[in-house]
C-alpha cells in the first residue's frame, strides 16, 4: 500500500505543486481543504494518479477532530494552509493556534515528521539584524518592530513557527521548517495567488514604476519539492531550511520579464531615483543543496509564472512572445543589490 502523506491547504498555489510531486512519486495523499469539495481544488483530480492515490477531506485549523481525521494513519503532514495577508484579526488565530493544532495533533496521531511551510518573513524582519551576515536558523523577526510596523503577516508566522518548535520539543515530535521566499512559477490552481501578485502588476501596466527593494525568489515546483526532500530525508529533521534561488532588485525582476515579455508595459524607472539600490538579506540555500536540490534559474520560472497566467486569462496573450533561454545560460548582470522588502 503506498505510504500516507497529508497536504494542508492541498489546492493552495504551493500546494497543488507539493500534491502533484507526491502523487508522481507514488505516495497517497490526503489534501486538506476548508472546504474538500470545493470547486477550486477540481484541478488536483486531473494530476496524474489523482484517481487512485488523493483523497480529500474538509479541515478547519481550529477545530482538532477534523485534523485527527485528516492525519490518521500518515507518515507525513506537509503544513501549507495559511492567509497570507495583513489583516490581524483573519490571520493570527488560523496561523497561531491552527499552527499548534497541528502539531499537537500530529504528535498525538504519531505522524513520523511534520514539515511545516513557514516564511521568510519569520526571518529577515528585525532592525538589529546584521545585513552583511547571511540568515541562519537562528535568525528571528523581532515581533516588536512586526507589531509597529503593522506586519501582521510576519509577526503571526514567526509566533507561530516558534510555538512549532516549543510545542514538538515538548512532544518529541520530529518537525522540519521550509522557509520560502517569493515563490512564482506556473499556477496549477485555477485563482490568483498572493505572491504571483507580485508581477501581475508590471504586467497590466497597474504599476508605472518599480520599488526601490531587493527580494528574494524561488520556482514553485523548487518550493515544493523542498517541502517533500526535507519529509522524506531521514536526518533533515530538527532545522530550518531557507528555500530561495537568488535576490533581485525590483528593477532587475522588471528587467528580465521585459527581456522575456517586450509587449507588456512593464516599468523601466524606480519610483525612488535618489537613493542607491536597497540591498537585500543574505541567505543560504546551501542545506536545500545538501539535499540533492538544484534551483530553478529564474528567467525560467518568470517566463512560467506569466504564461500561465496568459493560459489562465489572468493576461492579454501577446503574439510574438520571445524564446525561452536556454536553462544554462541565466540572464546576464542578474545578481544584483538585495535588500528584502515585506511579501
Ligand atoms: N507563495 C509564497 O510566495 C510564499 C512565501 C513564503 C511562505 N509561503 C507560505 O507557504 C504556504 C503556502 O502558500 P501559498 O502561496 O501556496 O498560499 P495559497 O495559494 O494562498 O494557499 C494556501 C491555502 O491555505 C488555505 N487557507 C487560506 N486561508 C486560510 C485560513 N484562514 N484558514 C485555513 N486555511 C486557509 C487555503 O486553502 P482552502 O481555501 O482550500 O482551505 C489556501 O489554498 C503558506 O503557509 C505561506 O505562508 C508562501
């Protein structure tokens, strides 16, 4: 019988790729949804061995007896499901205590390990940081300044991941944390998701300049197979792994998508023409590469993220799209000043 793994937030953007890669494998998969039969999860019964090996169940984070249903009898629970926006009172009760739930619930059902899908934002978010100093497992947001600053997304991912580790040291339970950063590529599920909103608006002409920051970015199908090498490695247990190709600056992003997609009128000015380019956070992925990972170079998953998004109606479909470059040839002057501005 094939070995039981559980998706939270199973037709999320990370989600949908983390079931598709599953079920590649050969693994059963029981997705969560807050609601199971919800139509905008339909596109996880097309991937391939859907029919035979993915079952989905409703689950409210909040509630412990639908995750007691949902992780009976798993190897595994991959934990995806979170809002991702800064609206405090929607966000922090299904990030905190929903966060808790299942990892109590999983120790209570012996899951073998827990891989939580936490955020940069848990991370980078601190005025006392060191910016010449890559982030590393100890690296925190400081809540106060989260708190100041109104970045509700942060504070309630970072509270709710240290909770994640009190609780499973507590527990005994076998956890693991992938911490993404701005993750794009193709879109499986039929909506919009929070950080393909990042580009849609130098597509649309929404934007008519750039920000002045530096981010990071990572192909989605590199963040979910993150997620699955780190379940399954038998000692990758016990860290945190940073899940991020390369930083950019804003104008560098916009200069490879006009490179890629000329017809659209992506912005080619920084709103701030005074200061130097912000700098992003250092970061390393080196422990996501001990792991057999290579990352996607991100002219591939910029040239993925806007044609799906032309497939899907997001965008216009201009006729005469340039070719895409080959995977070893990355675009030139790509590395540039980072700095990591909020999701
Ligand atoms: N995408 C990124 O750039 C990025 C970067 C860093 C970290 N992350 C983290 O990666 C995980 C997946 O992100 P994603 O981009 O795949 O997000 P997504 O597309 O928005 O999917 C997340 C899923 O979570 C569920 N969800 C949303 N609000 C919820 C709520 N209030 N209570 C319970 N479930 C809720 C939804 O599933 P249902 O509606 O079916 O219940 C949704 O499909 C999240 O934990 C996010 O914080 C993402």
């Amino acid at each position: 019988m094939a070995v039981l793994v559980c998706v939270t937030g199973a037709g999320g953007f990370i989600g949908s790729w983390i079931v598709k890669l599953l079920l590649a494998r050969g693994y059963a998969v029981r997705g969560t949804s807050r609601r199971a039969d919800d139509p905008k999860n339909a596109h996880l019964w097309a991937l391939d061995g859907a029919a035979e090996r993915l079952t989905m169940v409703r689950v409210d984070l909040l509630d412990r007896d639908t995750l007691r249903a949902a992780f009976h009898g798993c190897d595994g629970v991959i934990h995806t499901a979170s809002p991702m926006h800064d609206t405090p009172e929607e966000i922090i009760e299904p990030v905190i205590t929903g966060t808790r739930n299942v990892v109590e619930v999983a120790a209570d059902a012996g899951v073998r390990r827990v891989v939580l899908s936490s955020s940069i934002g848990t991370m980078y978010m601190n005025p006392h940081r060191d910016p010449d100093a890559p982030l590393n497992d100890s690296s925190w947001s400081d809540l106060e300044f989260c708190k100041r600053t109104k970045n509700w997304y942060c504070y309630a991912k970072t509270i709710a991941e240290q909770g994640a580790w009190e609780l499973a040291r507590a527990r005994g339970l076998d956890l693991a944390v992938v911490i993404p950063v701005v993750t794009l590529g193709e879109l499986l599920q039929p909506s919009m998701n929070t950080s393909t909103l990042h580009i849609l608006k130098y597509l649309t002409g929404g934007a008519r300049t750039y920000v002045n920051e530096s981010q990071a970015y990572v192909h989605v199908r590199d963040a979910a197979e993150a997620h699955i090498r780190v379940l399954l490695a038998p000692n990758a247990g016990g860290r945190r792994y940073v899940c991020a190709e390369r930083t950019l600056h804003r104008g560098e992003l916009c200069r490879i998508l006009a490179g890629l997609f000329p017809e659209y009128p992506i912005p080619t000015r920084c709103k701030d023409e005074v200061n130097p380019p912000k700098k992003g956070y250092k970061f390393t992925n080196q422990p996501l590469k001990d792991l057999g990972m290579k990352f996607t170079p991100v002219h591939e998953y910029l040239h993925e993220a806007v044609r799906s998004l032309q497939d899907k109606g997001f965008i216009r479909k201009p006729s005469d799209t340039k070719v895409l470059p080959s995977r070893s040839a990355p675009p030139q002057n790509s590395i540039v000043p980072m700095f990591m501005s909020k999701l």
